[in-house]
C-alpha cells in the first residue's frame, strides 16, 4: 500500500517538493479526499473532480500566491482549497461558520478574487497582471474559465482589451463542453469543432491576438506541466485551451454531469446516490413555475420561455422539452436574455424571463432601459429569491426587492405559496401592459394540493389572512407561514401584501386607522426594501405608528442553512413570536 501524499502536503511549497511522478498519485489522493467529504457534507462535485491535474499542474509550475491564480465561478476550486492550506478544514465546506464553498479573499492570500458569478476571472486577472506592469513586478498572471463562463458578454469584454496589451496574462480555458447544464450557443459549436479538428475558419482566440495553444488532454499531468513551463517563457497575453471530462473519476459524475454538479449525499465507494424517503413532499418552487407555464403554453402560443444558462435549475427544462421552439437557454447572458424577451415583446408575445434573482443583478441597465423605460410586458420570474442557504453572500436573492422597488413602470409580486405562484403566472399571460417581476425562493413550498383552478390576481392588491388587535404584521412572499406559525395563539392582525409596488394604499389606510403598531417582514434586505416602502407610505401621509422593520441587515450574509441564516436574522417563527410579545408588552403597559 502507497504511503500517502496528501497528508503531507499544506501548502503548494509543499506539492513542488515532490517529483513530477508522484503527481499522478496526489491527484488521486485529492480525487478521493473531494468525493469522501462532499459525499457527506454535500457540495459542488463535478466541476472540481474535472480540474484535479490542471489544479495540480498551476500550483506546481507557478509560484502561487505570487502568481495570482484566479478561478472563474469558483465551483471547480476544492482541490485548490484543499492545497493552500484548508485541508483540515475542508469538512466545514459551505456551513454556518465554515469554509466558503467558493474563493473568497478573506480565506487566505491564494484567493486573489472573490467570485461566485461567472465570467470575472479575464477581467480581473488583467486589471492585476496591468497593476504589476505599472508597479513594475514580474509576475505571472492566471484566469482559469469554463467553456460556458466564456461564452458570456464580460469574458469577451476582458479578451477583447486584453489582446491589445502586452499584459502577462495566461487564459485557460477549461472546455468541458458543460456548465451547470450543457453548454450551449455557437461558441460552444466551434469549440467542438476545434477539438474535433473539423473548425475551417481562423483561430477566435488568435484573431484577438492571444497566443493560442492547444488543445490538450487536462487529465495529462506530464503534458500540462510541460506547456505550463513554456507558457512562462511566452510573453503578453496567452490562451490554452485544455480538455477535460466534469466528473473525472467517479463513473456516475461522468455520466450524469447535470446530476452530480451538486449532488447532495451519496456514497462515497459506489457513487450512488442516497435516495430520500418517498413520503409524498409540496412541490419545489421552480417545478411550480415549471409545470405551470407548460400548462398555459399549451393554450397559449403567445407564451415564450429565457433561461440564462439554468433550464435545470429553474425547471425551463420542462417547457424546453415540450415546445423546443418557444423555449430557450441562452447561455451565461443575462444582458442578452432580459433584452431578448423585450425584443419578443415588442412583437406581441409573451416572454417569460426567469433567472435566479442574485443573476438578474447583472442586467440591470437592461430591466431600466429596455424593458421599463419602454413599458414592454416582460414577466421575470425572480428564482432563488431571500435567503437560498450554503451557497452563501454570492448568491442570496436578498437585493432584488430593493433593486427593482425603485424602477418605475415595474410591478412586483411575491407569492405566498404555491398557489399563489401559478396564479399570477396565470394572471400575466393573460395580457398585461406593464413589465412585472415574480420573485420567489429556492427549496419547496408548505401546500400538497397547490393546483388548484386558476383565479385570476388584481394587480396591486393585498389580503388580510387574520383579522386582531393592536398589531398588524404586513408581509410579503413566502415569509407569510412563518409568520402564520408565530402568531397562531397571538391576537393580532396579518396582512398579506402581496406587491411591493404598486401598494395596496386603501388596504395600508385601513390598518394603520385601526392598528397601533405596524411590523414589516421580508427576506430582502431592510435598505430599500418592502418595509422601506411602507415607512416611506407612514411619513407621506402623516401617520405616526410605530412601525417595526424586519428583514435582512445592512451586511453581506455569509453561508449556511437557509433556517440556520433565518435564526442569525431574527426571522424564523420563534424570533417574529418573541418580537411580537415584546412589543404587546410595550403596548399594554403605555
């Protein structure tokens, strides 16, 4: 039995005092260390398993942290976690006070930049490899991206100024031919063609002035390193593109790269994964938006689905399969999506954009110009909205309420539940003219017997789901059952609102008349947010209520589980019932 490497190797000082043939051996070692823990802790897999030689290679043919080694998106990056000194804690990987399941700069010096979104890496890799010209260092500069993270707008923003600099920058494109779903779009068509050596025209990445290498086998220790080494010698901006399989080593995370991205537990020796009880369980949020529009399309031709790059994760998939033709996945473009669908608007039909709400971020100028400015009928639907849990501040849906609360012309709509959900998707296909924005959470609902016949939604207005005294909670969104659980033995009021904008102003007249202290909730950010508004309401009409703001603090929140994070943000339902008694307390002793 071999002794292991592994266990001796902390940081990469380390791994480079090994001989380049006991690589191969460390790369296995690391393979089984990432598949033994994620099997039980849950993760991010494949993406990792696929990088295991490239990680290896970089560390041991750069001089990292002096070279600055930057990860695109970051699910690939355990293994390089792993050796730079977070070995022995890399079972905390993506829990409440553990390590970050993506590079965070916090974390250490080998981290040169935070990511989480996709597409940075060019970027910022070449801001710093200028930075060291100006400072006049020599260093070498590296961005490793994936084949789907290229094909977004910001990559080629950062290759296009790249290729007229003589920056010390190395691209590497890690071309697996996958993202989280496969990769779509005619650069992936071309780069298949490169590998396949059948591509006629000129090199892309030569014609924008990289010296381009490649491609080569990523599972080839001996081969990397060898072209790292020459790469080193090559001076100004550099691109190699390597091949390698998403999943590598673990047969099942070959085969089903979708699956075993992220594929919560299995077994470790087998790679199966554990199957959950089959107790019947309410419906994931996004299968209720899937299994709806499929609905409504089959009456409604008008109805078109946008996914950026996420068919499986927002369920798209279920509409992609049955009306190819009005179903599409762009890619890593959210630009591009929001401005498509308001394209498609303006030609009569009805599209629905859905994208997590951490991602819309990214179109923002699009949501403002091309779609609110010009009125157009465009429905987002907000994925992953409030708190989505491990994989913390990078991808909480925490801002959007704030985001699009100041935009004029948009209406926004957060579901309670799941019926609520399917009919405001049944509401807008019905023709609308405004754009509106649907935002709802990861994970499932509370309801079985969620479809129900469709009601059609009036836009603007609330409901009163309990009728008391004193006190009037006003939420919105599915923060609404943990309200219902707190206040189940509490006489007093709760409203559900409903729509951020436009307000239910006749509804919030009546309860500040009969209401003595008002409390706002949402899993959105109190800046700006819902209770924003609603303080905003209380001051423009003279109202002088208490009015208590619950909702996500002015700080980024970092990972853990979604109730674990609730608890942290005095949002879950035995912090809102102790709220709720103090300020009964207050109230019966004035």
């Amino acid at each position: 039995m071999q002794n292991s490497l592994l266990k001796h190797i902390n940081l990469p000082e380390d791994l480079r005092q090994l001989k380049a043939e006991d690589l191969p051996q460390v790369a296995k070692e690391l393979r089984e260390f990432i598949i033994n823990v994620v099997a039980t802790k849950e993760g991010h897999l494949g993406a990792s398993l696929g990088v295991i030689e490239l990680t290896i290679a970089l560390h041991y043919t750069f001089n990292t942290p002096e070279d600055l080694l930057i990860w695109d998106v970051g699910h690939q990056a355990y293994g390089h976690k792993i050796l730079t000194g977070r070995k022995d804690r890399f079972e905390t990987n993506r829990q409440l006070n553990g390590i970050s399941g993506f590079p965070k700069r916090s974390e250490g010096k080998y981290d040169t930049f935070g990511v989480g979104h996709s597409s940075t890496s060019i970027s910022a890799a070449l801001g710093m490899a200028i930075a060291s010209q100006l400072k006049g260092e020599n260093k070498h500069h590296i961005a490793v991206i994936g084949d789907a993270s290229i094909a977004s707008g910001m990559a080629f923003e950062g290759l296009n100024h790249a290729g007229v600099t003589d920056a010390n920058l190395l691209v590497i494109l890690n071309d697996n031919a996958i993202g989280i779903d496969p990769s779509v779009g005619a650069l992936k068509q071309y780069l298949t063609n490169v590998k396949k050596g059948t591509q006629k025209q000129d090199n892309i990445f030569e014609a924008l002035n990289f010296n381009y290498s490649g491609p080569i086998d990523g599972h080839d220790l001996p081969l990397l390193i060898s072209e790292l080494e020459r790469l080193k010698t090559v001076k100004g901006p550099k691109f190699l593109h390597v091949i390698t399989t998403k999943g590598k080593g673990l047969k099942q995370a070959e085969e089903d790269q979708v699956k075993y991205h992220a594929p919560g537990k299995f077994n470790a020796k087998t790679g199966e994964l554990i199957t959950k009880s089959n107790t019947l369980e309410p419906p994931k949020y996004q299968d209720v938006f899937g299994e709806t529009i499929v609905e409504l399309a089959r009456k409604n031709e008008k109805i078109i689905g946008i996914t950026p790059a996420m068919p499986t994760g927002s369920s798209l998939k279920y509409m992609m399969e049955v009306f190819p033709n009005r179903a599409f996945d762009v890619g890593i473009a959210e630009q591009h999506a929001v401005t498509l669908a308001a394209g498609m608007a303006t030609q009569g039909l009805i599209p629905f954009c859905n994208i997590y709400s951490t991602f819309l971020q990214r179109a923002y100028d699009q949501i403002i110009h091309d779609v609110a400015l010009q009125n157009l009928p465009v429905v987002f639907c907000l994925d992953r909205a409030g708190l989505v849990g491990e994989d913390g501040a990078t991808h909480h849906g925490v801002f959007d309420l704030a985001y699009l609360n100041c935009v004029p012309n948009l209406v926004i709509f957060a579901p309670r539940d799941a019926i609520a959900l399917r009919n405001i998707i049944y509401t807008a296909q019905l023709g609308i003219d405004f754009p509106i924005a649907i935002r709802y959470p990861r994970g499932r609902g509370h309801l079985l017997d969620w479809k129900k016949p469709y009601k059609t939604i009036e836009i603007g207005k609330g409901e009163c789901l309990k009728k008391g005294k004193k006190i009037a909670i006003l939420s919105i969104g599915t923060m609404a059952k943990h309200v219902e659980n707190a206040i189940v033995d509490l006489d007093i009021s709760h409203y559900d609102m409903q729509f951020v904008k436009p307000l239910d102003e006749t509804l919030l007249h009546g309860i500040f008349k009969t209401h003595k202290t008002i409390v706002t909730i949402e899993d959105g950010t109190i800046v700006g947010g819902f209770g924003s508004t609603i303080l905003a309401f209380a001051n423009t009409h003279s109202y002088k209520h208490h009015i208590e703001v619950l909702g996500i603090e002015d700080k980024f929140i970092e990972h853990g589980s979604v109730l674990q994070l609730q608890k942290l943000q005095q949002l879950d339902s035995a912090s809102i019932t102790k709220k709720i008694e103090q300020l009964l307390s207050i109230l019966n002793n004035s």
